[in-house]
C-alpha cells in the first residue's frame, strides 16, 4: 500500500508491475518476486528499478535483484565505471539494492594477486548473508551509484512529465471507459499499433461496440510513448466502418484522426472479448482485503482531500479499484481478464450522457505541446554532445597532441587481429 497511490494512476504500456509470493526453489528461498513485459517504452523498465530500490530502502530487511533480457542492465548503465574483474559471466547473485543503495559483492575474499576470479557465484542465501552482516563492504562505488541515481532521479515526478494529454473525436463509449478505467488506452493503442489484416476484420464493417455516430471531443492522457505510437501511424479507415476524416487542412484533423484511431483499437479489443468473467472479477471489491486496501489509501492522503462522492474522487477511487484487481486481489494462478472482457463490462454497466459529454467539450483544458516528437539537427548534436562529454573522462590539450603515426600502426594492427567470440581487443 505504500507505493499504491503511484501504482494506482501509472499508465503500463505493457503489463503492470506485480510481485507475488514465490516459495523456497532449491538454493533460492521462499520470496517475493515477479516478472513484467515492459514493452516499448523502456521508462517502465526504470520506474520499477526506482520502485524496487524504494521498497528496499522503506523496508530495510529486504533486498533486491533485477535483471532484463540483457542480464544485469543495472551494471550496463554504469559500464564506465565498474571493477576490472566483473563481467556478464561472474555477476550472477552479486549485484543487490539493499537498504536503497547498490551493493555489488566481490568473489570470495581478496588475495595478493586480486581477487579470485576462478571462484563459484555466491549462492543467494550466501549472499543475503554476507549484505546483512557486512554491508558497507559490499556498498558499489560512488561513480556506479551516480550512474544510475541519475537515471532515476526524477522519479517520481518524472511520471506527470511523461504523460501527454490530447484531444481526441472518438465514441461517447470510449469516452465513459477511459474516465473510469484511463489504463485502458495501453490496450488500445497497443491493439492498433501491433494490428494484423485478421484483427482489422471487425473494423471491414460499421462498427458494433463503438459507431461512429455518436462522437465527442475529449481529452486523453496518454503517455508519450503511446502517443508517439499512435500519432505517427499512417492508416485510412475502411468506408464500411463509418469513420471519415476532414481534410488535413481542418483544424481538428489531429483530434479527428486521433480518435479515429484509438476507436479501431477498442473495436479490435472488443471483437475478441469472451463477454464473460468481469462480473466475477469485481467481486473482489466487496472483501475485507479490499476494505483494508481502501482504508490505508484514505490514511496516506491518495484522495488528496476531495469531497467522497466527487467526480475526481470517483476517478481515482476508479483508478484504485483497477490497480487492486490487477495486482492485490488476483491469485497467481488465476487468468487475468482481458482488456475486451474489462471493456465489455463497462459498457454494460455505465450509463453514456451524451449531452454531458458534448457539455464537457465545450470547455476542455488546453492540450499539450507535442513540439518534443521533433528533435532538430541541432538539438540532436548537443544531445550527442552531453552524453560524450558524460562518458569521457576530461583531456588536457597535451594529451590530445596524438602521434598520427602511432595512431595509424595501432589501427593496422587491429584491423588485422582476429577477433574471437569475445571481440578483439584494441593494441593501444
């Protein structure tokens, strides 16, 4: 519950970040852990590295490891940094947050000529013990903490300045859904985005959960990965499906075409929804866990003072109730419910007004600047510029004065080596 009013308004690309209960296997003991398909947008994948050493730092027995499909993609970020003797083969159980800090254990004990690369991986028990009974040992050095301190540092306000908010024409019924599920866009535009030629079958037809005919302007909070998935996507919808767009020229054709597109997702959604489980799902939000839930979200302030009742206080509790059912109330082993099945059963149970909607959109909130999706030559060069200068370490003018002679040798002599599996390395 402590991370739950940031969990509970984070829009996933992919799938929600979830740890459960894991029991004791061989070596590794019983814990909690979890994986989560982050996508394309690769600031999730950082968001859970803060959210990870933030746990680690509120609850100071625990400890904890995170690795991708790279391997230890902690230890790339810091790569300019790290000891000599660590590589991708020898860190496995070696790298930890713990306590909020990254610790990187070492192998075994030093010896006169270094450290003894020869020796096995720590198993985890072993590791765990060596954190809790000597952790400033372990501590990695300043530059590796820096390294990824800066990456994460803006969490976790960097979440508001990754959402982008934009004026969409779409169905009244997309609008009523996003108001009470705003999560849902993810499955939507990840739903056009990856479509096939058997997804767009159901939009070949007018469309039987979102017509066209009853079209609203309204704003959308997206994340700026998905908007740029969205906006950047080339399609003509098919005459049969009702959606025509105005010229490009209109000043509404960015809304138009926006909502265009999201309603081909949903429709996509739908057509595959089995228009089943929903209803057992929500039973959920009648139990004691959820009333525990509800309770320590009231005592943190997540309502941020609105009146019960209120249109903002019904969206995040909305927000709130999505967030439990994802990751509190679901058993590991039980199916989690489509976005069809979750958006089916909204439409059955929300009233639509449409005259409501058209109210709202006479007064919408201005949308945001979509100028960062273009990144001119310029920007581009001093972008480059800050990470070379990062990465470097500074040279005198002296030790710039290179031997062209030796340079060329050197170059010769390395285009000549043969490379192995682990690469060739440069004959300085």
């Amino acid at each position: 519950v402590r991370f739950a009013p940031l969990l509970a308004t984070y829009v996933w690309q992919r799938q929600p970040f979830r740890l459960r209960y894991v029991p004791r296997r061989g070596e590794t003991p019983a814990h909690m852990g979890g994986t989560t398909v982050f996508g394309d947008n690769v600031e999730d994948e950082w968001f859970i590295v803060y959210l990870l050493r933030e746990i680690t730092r509120e609850f100071p027995g625990l400890a904890a490891s995170i690795e991708d499909n790279d391997g230890e993609f902690l230890l790339i970020e810091a790569a300019d940094f790290l000891p000599k003797w660590l590589n991708p083969e020898n860190s496995e159980n070696r790298v930890f947050f713990y306590k909020g800090e990254l610790h990187i254990i070492p192998p075994w004990e030093p010896s006169e000529q270094g450290w003894d690369l020869s020796a096995p991986c720590a198993t985890v028990p072993q590791a765990l013990a060596l954190l809790s009974t000597r952790p400033e040992e372990f501590l990695a050095a300043e530059p590796i903490r820096a390294a990824l301190d800066k990456r994460i540092r803006g969490y976790p306000e960097q979440i508001q300045a990754s959402l982008h908010r934009a004026r969409c024409f779409l169905p009244a019924g997309i609008a009523a859904v996003l108001r009470l599920r705003p999560s849902l866009v993810a499955a939507a535009v990840q739903a056009f985005y990856l479509r096939d030629p058997g997804d767009l079958g159901a939009c070949r037809r007018p469309f039987r959960a979102f017509p066209a005919e009853q079209r609203v302007m309204a704003l959308v909070t997206f994340t700026r990965c998905l908007y740029a998935q969205l906006v950047q996507q080339q399609f003509v919808p098919d005459r049969r499906s009702g959606y025509t767009l105005p010229a490009p020229s209109h000043p509404q054709y960015r809304a138009y075409d926006l909502g265009m597109k999201l309603a081909h997702g949903f429709e996509m959604l739908c057509s595959k929804s089995s228009k089943g489980a929903p209803d057992a799902k929500r039973n959920v939000l009648s139990g004691p866990l959820w009333e525990r839930f509800l309770r320590s979200l009231k005592e943190k302030d997540y309502f941020k003072g609105e009146m019960e009742g209120s249109a903002k206080y019904l969206e995040l509790l909305h927000m709130a109730e999505d967030h439990f059912q994802q990751s509190v109330a679901l058993p590991e082993s039980c199916d989690e419910v489509s976005p069809g099945d979750e958006i089916m059963a909204l439409l059955q149970t929300t009233s639509i007004d449409l005259k409501e909607f058209e109210r709202e959109a006479a007064c919408l909130p201005p949308e945001d600047d979509d100028s960062w999706l273009d990144i001119t030559p310029d920007a581009l060069d001093q972008m480059l510029k800050e990470t070379r200068n990062e990465s470097l370490p500074s040279t005198s003018e002296e030790e710039q004065n290179y031997d062209l002679e030796t340079v060329a040798e050197s170059m010769k002599a390395f285009v000549s080596k043969v490379s192995t599996h682990e690469g060739a390395e440069l004959p300085w």
